[in-house]
C-alpha cells in the first residue's frame, strides 16, 4: 500500500501561523495592558510563523516532545512581543497569548472543518480568497474582543501625548487610584514621569535652565514624602484603545530617582480617566 503522502505549502503555512500569531498577541496584549510596539509584535509574529514550519518540518513529534516545545515557543513569542515586569506578569501575558491562540485557531479549524478542508490537524485546501475571509473574520473577532474588554483595559494603562511646546511627548502610564497628587497652587491632579521621557534639560530639572517655570510639588507615598519639581503643560492629550481622544488640564511631576513603574513611563490619576 502507497502511503499517504502530505504536501505542505510553506508560504501559507507561514502566513496563516503570522496572522494568527498577530491576533492573538493583540488580544494578550489587550487584556494585560501592554504597550503595543508594532515592529516587536511583527518581529514575535513571525518567529512564530517560522516555528511553526520547524515544526512541521520534524512532523510526527510525540506530545511528550511537542508539548514543552509548544510551551517554549509561546514563551519566547511573549518575550519578543512585550516588556514583562515579573514571572507572575510573564505567566499571565503568556496564558492569555496561549489561550487566545486557542480560540482563534479552534475557529479556523471549525470553519475548514466544516468545509472538508481540515482532516487531522492539517489544512488539505486553502485558497487564497478563502484564507483572507477568515482572516478578516479572525481579525474582528479580535477587536470585537478588544472592544468588550476595553474598560478594562483603559482603567489599567493609557496612552499620552504631553506637550510642552508644539511637538508631543508621547506616553505611556499606568493608572494609578492611588496617586492623589495635586498641585499646590492651581489643585490640578498630577501625573509623574520618569524623568528619561522627558527632553534634556527637563530629564534633570533645575530652575535656571528649565524651558517652562517650574515648581515645587510635594509627593507623598506610602514610602514616604518628599518634594519633586514639576510644570503645567500647555495640554495633556489622553489617547484611550478604540475610544476618542481627550484633552484634560493636569500637572506633570518629574521624578527622577525611578527608571520605570512597571514597564510604564509614569503614573497618571485615576480621577482623570473615570
């Protein structure tokens, strides 16, 4: 008896495992909060692709081999994808990654299943119209998974952009309930900034060299007190996922002692976003 023998087109095999790489670490990405850096999530995006056809390269692997190199890959996929601030935060981003993959692959394997293009675990048929129908529908599965989380997720993290003159810092900031910073003066909330984001000679304020007045603004912690110099920006430009953008007036705080609060550049008020 001939075996059966199982022609594998590489090209789509890699541009199928690409989009649903993308979808799924958009969707992680989402719903832990994660900065989205397009040429990272492109670059895990196609490491993935590519294993994928390693995979299939050294096919039939027993589950006790492919099981941990599955996990392996996954765990590369999120590092390359996305900054971690811990093993606890890398376990969950690459959970969700795994899951999201899940869903999206099962809805792919239900449709070509139906179809009769799917028979175990290979894909005998994609054409190339059929291959962009799933991928839209892939891909509004997606936003419309964004979208129901996006609550969730702007009340976690937001984007910013600060201008002090004409040209925009751009930002990214975990909301904090707990920083009730304001600004003695005018009583506006405060957002506090790593002092790295901000353009020399602001990174190392002082008040002869300093392109905007600055003042001193008391910070309290639940470390301590102390005393950071700040400024009132000409505005402050809040940038929420799939909602419009919003202007708000606030102070800005420039703290030049810690290199990150947890992968982000800042914390922001939690008054600002409700």
């Amino acid at each position: 008896m001939d075996d059966e023998v199982f022609i594998i087109y590489a090209d789509i095999l890699v541009l199928i495992n690409f989009v649903l790489d993308f979808l799924s670490l958009f969707i992680a990405g989402r719903l832990m909060s994660k900065k989205f850096r397009t040429l990272r999530i492109i670059a895990a995006s196609l490491f993935g692709a590519l294993y994928s056809l390693v995979y299939y390269l050294l096919y039939p692997v027993a589950w006790y081999w492919f099981l941990p190199m599955h996990l392996a890959a996954a765990s590369v996929i999120c590092l390359i994808a996305y900054k971690v601030g811990s093993f606890k935060d890398f376990a969950k981003l690459t959970a969700m990654f795994i899951l999201s993959a899940a869903v999206l692959g099962g809805i792919l394997s239900a449709v070509y299943g139906i179809s009769g293009t799917f028979s175990e675990g290979v894909y005998t048929e994609i054409s190339a119209p059929s291959l962009i129908i799933i991928a839209l529908l892939s891909t509004l599965v997606a936003v419309g998974y964004a979208v129901l989380c996006k609550k969730k997720t702007v009340y976690k993290s937001i984007r910013a952009d600060i201008y002090i003159d004409d040209k925009p810092i751009k930002v990214d900031l975990l909301v904090d309930s707990g920083n009730l910073v304001t600004e003695p003066f005018s009583s506006l909330p405060v957002i506090i900034l790593r002092s790295s984001v901000l353009p020399p000679p602001l990174d190392k304020p002082e008040p002869g060299n300093s392109p905007v007045p600055l003042r001193v603004i008391p910070i309290k912690t639940s470390s301590g007190g102390g005393m950071l110099f700040g400024f009132i920006p000409k505005k402050v430009v809040l940038r929420p996922f799939f909602e419009k953008e919003v202007t708000v007036e606030a102070a800005v705080a420039i703290d030049t002692k810690t290199k990150s609060f947890g992968t982000y550049d800042g914390l922001l008020p939690y008054t600002l976003v409700i």
